[in-house]
C-alpha cells in the first residue's frame, strides 16, 4: 500500500499517465480511501491547467486574460 508521501511524490507522473500500470492501480487505489490525496491531486492538476492556460495566454501576447486568471487565483475556493 502506498503511503501519503508516495502519491504526492507521484503526482505529476499520474496525472501524465506516466507511471507503470501496477504503480497506477496502486496510486488510484490510495485515492479511494485518502481524501487528503485526493485533494492534493485534484488541486495539482487544477495549478497546472491554470499555468498552462496563462503560459498560452501569455505567450499569444493576452496580458489582460493573463492577469484576470492571476486575478481569479487570488480568490479563495
Ligand atoms: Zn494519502
């Protein structure tokens, strides 16, 4: 059984479907009994949509979609 600490480590590699498919089933196991991970993941792949959104506003030279997401992000959930 994977500890905290390992699916945190293994977080972006999930999320990239990276990881070998006993590694996943042993991560997306984890996820069904830890809401703190499951929260965690959640909310690493919501930060790296949100950079991704900003680096393709930012590099289409968007400066003011860019600083509404920035904005938004000040916002408590
Ligand atoms: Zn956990």
């Amino acid at each position: 059984m994977l500890k905290c600490r390992d699916v945190t480590a293994l977080g972006s590699d999930h999320l990239d479907g990276h990881t070998s498919t006993a590694k996943k089933l042993q991560v997306q196991l984890h996820l069904m009994i830890c809401k703190h991970c499951r929260r965690f993941v959640r909310h690493l792949n919501r930060s790296r949509q949100t950079g991704a959104a900003i680096a393709r506003r930012l590099w289409r030279g968007d400066d003011q979609a860019a600083a509404r997401i920035m904005e938004s992000l000040k916002k408590p959930d």
